[in-house]
C-alpha cells in the first residue's frame, strides 16, 4: 500500500499604518502577525508513524525584503550608561559608535538574512512522541506566547516591555532556537510536554554553546496553560539568558482570559562579543596616535560597561481578555515589567484593541498602545515583525497608534 503524503503552502500577508508619539507615521509590515510564506507537508508511513516537515519565510511587505527593521530608530542610551569618560575622550568616534549600537537591534532579527528564519524543521511523528530536528519555537517560548493577550503582536504585545533592562538591548526570551532537536508528545487528556536540546551554534541568533528548554502543558476544558523553563550557555560556557513562564488562557462563553508571569536573568549576554567586535573594527583604529596603553584602557572601559548595560534581572506579569462581539474581539491587557538591576527601569504597558473579520481568512484590527518608562526605561510599542525600538527621552511615557488588514491563506 503506497503511503499517503501532502504538502501545503501557507501564509499571512499582513501590514498596516503606525502612529508613535514624537514619530511619523508610518507603513509597517507585520503588525499583528509577522508576514511570512510557509511551506510544510506530512507522509503517513504507516504503524502509526508520519514523516513531516516545516519551512517559513519571514517577509517584510513594506519592502519585500526578509529583515525588518526598527520601528522607531532613536539611540539606546542606556547601552553608553557609564562611558562619560569615553565621550568626553572620543566623541567623534562615540557618534559613530551609538549608530552602530543603534543598528544592532535591527540585525538581532535574521541578521543572517537566512531564507527560512522563522522556522526551518524535519520530524517523525511516532505512537510515542514526536522528534523534530532544526530551527523551532522554544518551550518557553510557547508558554509565553500562549498567555499573551495581543498573541504576541501590535504594540501591546507582552514581549515589548521584556527585552532588556531600558528598551530592545537584549533579548528577554528565546524565541527559537537553532540547531536543536525536540521532543513533543500530547496525550488525549490534554496533557503535554515538551523538551529541547541545542548544541554550539544554537538559540535565537546561533550564538549558545548550548540550549536547554522544556515545558509542560494542558490545552483542554477550555484551558490553554502550561509551565516552561529555558536556559542557555553563552560562548565562554557561562550561564546566559535563562528563563521561567507560567501562564496561559481560559475560555468561558464569549470571554477569553489571559495570565503570564515572565521571570527572566542574563549576566552573561551573547552580545557582548558583537559589541565588541563593532569597538574593534570601528573605534579601535582610529586610537592608533593615543598610544597603545591609551587604546587599552578606553577598550577595557568600553567592555567593562557594554557588559554590565547588556545584563537583564526581571520578572515580568500579564492580564488580559477578549470579549466576542459580533464577527469581532475587543481586546484589553495590562502588562508590568519589574526591573531588578540597579537602575530600576519599570515599565508598565496598556493596550487596547478590537479585530474585525472581514471573512475566515481576512480581518482588520486596531490597537491602542502607551508604555510607561520609569528612570533610564526607553520603552516604545512595536509589532509582531519588529522592536518598536526606543523612545527619544529616558523615562517618557510612549504611546502608539496601529491600523491593519490580515489575510492568511
């Protein structure tokens, strides 16, 4: 008997209009969900065992490239905290260094330009489980997503107010990881699990000597929730980015409601090694006529604080809901991130929503976002496809406003 197989092809097409405060408006790609062209298939081999597959493609169809970039395009300040004696020395070379420092959270996403960033996997389904091989969703990842009330898009996505100590310096969680295997297995009791290993080379941007994620989970009853653990090694072999999630939703009639809680720690960023490197082809030569002692002490300045500004120690909490009405949702959510470093750098992010399906596979949505940044916070609403970015002044309040049409076929 000939195994039976098929392979589909997938996608969302989804942009619309963003208005920032202090910005231009403008034509972004992927607001409520990250723009993308899929491909994935299954072969039933029998014995109850099926062979599948699953490739994607990030698009940006506001240029039609495959890296987006920054929403909002203003300095990190906080990365340069502490290097007053560098600016008073170098400013020349100091204005070109934030440029590069500013540059980097555009690169943090696909900096590869790899062709299936999103997703990039082979598996076999067996009676027992499943083994997946490739780039895929961590397991913390997954339960954060899972306990997000804007689904991790818009400006009121959970994500935004977690990716570093003042704004998009670092990421706040592993996303995907690279080079990895998984285990997956689902009872019919709605009980799951998940665990991943990555070797050299894995994690969100291919940089961890390894990666460790696992998850359990329960999606029935009307209950989506789940408890996940990731942590991660940097490139010396030292504790990276390590992170705990609790969470998820619970559906109830016409109400759907959401909880998360988001602790994450990083003392070791895999990071630093690119600052370093920008320093290093950027800064360096131009220190020649200083002397080399000169040289040396400026760098060991730059490291010293590039090392500690990159460090995040957070914990995060999430609460929201949906409400149908009609062929729409109204969505609501509250989010807070507490700062634990020593610039205690709070940020508390309201959003407001409401998605109207147009028919099955199209809707419009529009979302509300403000943040407000405590201290050295630059905090700015994004979207699914990209960082907002950071606001113009540390510790000002940012608010967005976000239009768009979503089309999944």
């Amino acid at each position: 008997m000939l195994a039976q197989s098929s392979v589909q092809i997938y996608g969302i097409a989804d942009a619309g209009i963003m208005k920032t405060q202090g910005e231009k408006t403008k034509i972004v790609s992927g607001i409520a969900d990250g723009s993308r062209l899929g491909f994935k298939g299954t072969e039933d081999i029998g014995g109850g065992f099926k062979a599948i597959f699953n490739l994607e493609a990030r698009i940006e169809l506001d240029t039609g490239t495959q890296t987006p970039s920054l929403v909002n395009n203003n300095d990190g300040l906080y990365l340069l905290r502490g290097m007053g004696t560098l600016q008073a020395t170098i400013p020349t070379a100091m204005a070109g260094l934030r440029a590069q420092l500013r540059q980097f959270g555009v690169a943090a996403v696909n900096s590869e330009k790899a062709l299936f960033d999103r997703t990039a996997m082979v598996g076999l389904i067996t009676p027992v489980g499943a083994i997946l091989i490739g780039r895929m969703y961590t397991p913390g990842y997954e339960v954060f997503a899972a306990a997000d009330t804007f689904e991790n898009g818009t400006g009121g996505a959970w994500g935004g107010i977690t990716g570093g100590t003042a704004g998009f310096t670092a990421l706040g969680a592993d996303i995907r990881s690279q080079k990895s295997i998984q285990y997956r297995i689902a009872t019919p009791a709605g009980i799951g699990g998940s665990l991943m290993y990555g070797v050299k080379g894995s994690g969100y941007l291919g940089r961890y000597n390894r990666f460790v994620g696992a998850a359990v989970t329960y999606k029935a009853n009307g209950f989506d929730v789940g408890l996940a653990h990731n942590t991660s090694r940097d490139q010396n072999d030292r504790k990276s980015l390590t992170t705990t999630t609790v969470g998820g939703s619970y559906t109830m009639g016409d109400f759907k409601f959401f909880a998360g809680y988001h602790d994450q720690k990083n003392l070791n960023s895999v990071l630093v090694r690119d600052y370093t490197a920008a320093w290093d082809t950027s800064i360096a030569p131009g220190l020649a006529p200083l002397g080399a002692p000169t040289a040396t002490a400026l760098r060991n300045v730059f490291v010293a604080n590039i090392t500690r500004n990159t460090q995040i120690d957070a914990a995060s909490a999430q609460l929201g809901m949906h409400y149908k009405i009609g062929a729409g949702r109204i969505m609501a959510s509250v989010a807070r991130q507490n700062d634990r470093t020593a610039s205690n750098s709070d940020a508390t992010l309201y959003a407001l929503g409401y998605d109207h399906n147009l028919s099955k596979r199209t809707d419009v949505y529009t979302v509300v976002a403000n943040i407000r940044n405590q201290n050295d916070g630059q905090y700015t609403p994004g979207t699914a496809g990209a960082p907002g970015g950071f606001a113009k002044v540390p510790g000002d309040d940012s608010h967005a406003f976000q239009v768009g049409i979503r089309h999944r076929f």
